[in-house]
C-alpha cells in the first residue's frame, strides 16, 4: 500500500515507522528498501484479497490523481484510484477472467488501465479512417475477452490504446484508437477540459 493511517491522517512510508491499514484498521509496517518502492505492508496477510504487488508504473499512474483519490477503500477492497466519476484500476500482472469479472461486478462503474509494455510487441496495428485501428493480437492475453468494462493499454513511449471491441476468438483482433495521456485523465473524471470531447465510454 502507498497510504496508511497514523492519527487520523493519511501517510505514506517512512522508515522504521508503523500505522494503521485504512481497511481493516491492523497494524503495518514500513518497508523502506533499496530495491521495491517504499511501502506499507500488513504484519500478517493483507487484508484485501485482490492485491498484488505495485510497481513504479503502478505509482507513476496514481500519483497522476489527488492525493485523497487514491487507494480508496470500498468494502474490504481498495480501489487503485476512486474519482468523483468512477473506479480506476491499474493492472500490470496477468490477472484471471474470474477476477476480472469479480472487480467489474464490484465496482461497477469502472475502467481497466492495462500496462502493455510487456506485450507491445505481440500486436500490430493497421491504420483505418481518421484516428481508428484495427488490431491484430499475437499470443493475446485471453482473459480480457471477459472484461465488459472500457479498457485501455498503456503501451509506454508507444502511447495510449483504448480498446473499443476485443473479438474473443483466435486470431485475435479488433479496433480502438491512439489516445493521450490528457484524454485518459479526462475520461477518468481528472480533468476537465471543455474543448475535449468526451466519447459514452461509461
């Protein structure tokens, strides 16, 4: 985790120090290697059964939001990041199609953010009209197909792919288009900027 509680206020990990998980209210410890990113962990098993070890893409992305919007805690689960429009979820590690319809249902009103870095290689891309692509997906991670909420792909340097339609057959394809990274936030509810358009993603 990124956030504890220590009197009442969020804090993140320094070392040597303990607070409180926001969830379950146990104890956690910091964790201030040279290694992994400074953070906090539970004296026993983590509380929130979906989570998983965050990586510097993971924080990169959340410290792209407020503060208080991130590691929200919904139920017995915190949400990589809650806005005042819907739940954000930022997945790195391959992740099965039960659980990501566990989130969806969840959630509900939600969208996936997919590090594709790993991956990147696996998909070409054909240019069709205006700013749309169709996409053709070499040995695809399958479970997406389950997914009925929006997804897109961060691809790093390559930029920003939403997903509009995933065929859930072999070979796999479908079509989307190259966003930025401004009209990601915006869709997410982080910025809202008149002149963009906003598409009936949610």
């Amino acid at each position: 985790m990124k956030w504890a509680k220590k009197e009442n206020e969020r804090i993140t990990a320094t070392p040597g120090d303990r607070a409180r998980c926001p969830a379950c209210c146990g104890w956690v410890i910091a964790k201030c290697g040279e290694i992994k990113i400074w953070h906090w962990a539970h004296k026993s098993m983590d509380c929130d059964p979906w989570h998983e070890p965050e990586t510097q893409w993971h924080l990169q992305w959340k410290n792209e939001f407020p503060d208080d919007w991130q590691e929200v805690v919904i139920g017995n689960h915190r949400a990589d990041v809650k806005t005042p429009k819907t739940v954000v979820e930022f997945q790195s590690s391959p992740i099965s199609g039960q659980m990501i319809r566990e989130r969806e249902n969840f959630y509900g009103r939600m969208v996936w953010l997919i590090n594709g870095q790993k991956f990147r290689d696996n998909m070409e891309f054909r240019r069709k009209e205006g700013d749309f692509y169709t996409f053709r997906w070499k040995h695809p991670r399958k479970t997406w197909w389950e997914s009925k909420k929006p997804i897109f792909i961060d691809f790093g340097s390559r930029g920003l792919f939403q997903v509009c339609k995933i065929h859930p057959n072999m070979p796999c394809g479908g079509w989307g288009s190259f966003v930025s990274k401004e009209y990601f936030l915006f869709c997410c509810g982080r910025h809202l900027k008149r002149e963009l358009v906003l598409n009936d993603l949610f």
